[in-house]
C-alpha cells in the first residue's frame, strides 16, 4: 500500500504489464510534510492519517479530489492547542 499505479495516458485501463509503481509511503515532498506517518489498516487496506498535538481532538476531514496535503500550514497551529487527527 501507499503506492501509486502509473499507466498509459489514455483512458483505457493499463494493464500490470504496462503498469509501475511508485513508492510514495515516506514522502516528505521536500520536507513541506514534517508529520509522523500514522496507518489504520482494514481488511489490507492502509488509510494515512496525521496525529499531531494534544488535548481535545479536532479531526480534519478533506474533500475529494483534495487530500491532506493542503492541511500543512494548519495543522502546526491548531496542533498548539488540539490534538489534530
């Protein structure tokens, strides 16, 4: 898990012989992500989640087709105060 698929450019599924992966599970995107990596796994499948600060909980919930990424101005702030999930 924490991996990417690469295919073809066209609409058409890729096939595992056309497909690579990429290893994207330590990213740190040139360090503009300092969270400790956290995992829930079910069933085989890894969920990444960040739990920064202490105290009350504030759970953090992005949109599709955002992710968590664009919490990283965030999350050092409120971390002072809550704990951020």
């Amino acid at each position: 898990m924490g991996s990417i698929a690469i295919g073809s450019i066209s609409n058409e599924r890729a096939t595992a012989a056309e497909s690579r992966v990429i290893e994207i599970k330590d990213e740190t995107w040139a360090g503009s992500w300092p969270f400790a990596p956290h995992y829930y796994v079910n069933n085989g499948v890894q969920l990444h989640y960040v739990d920064e600060g202490q105290g009350e909980p504030m759970v953090l919930v992005h949109g599709d087709p955002t992710w968590g990424y664009l919490y990283r101005q965030f999350i050092p702030s409120l971390a002072r105060h809550r704990r951020c999930i």
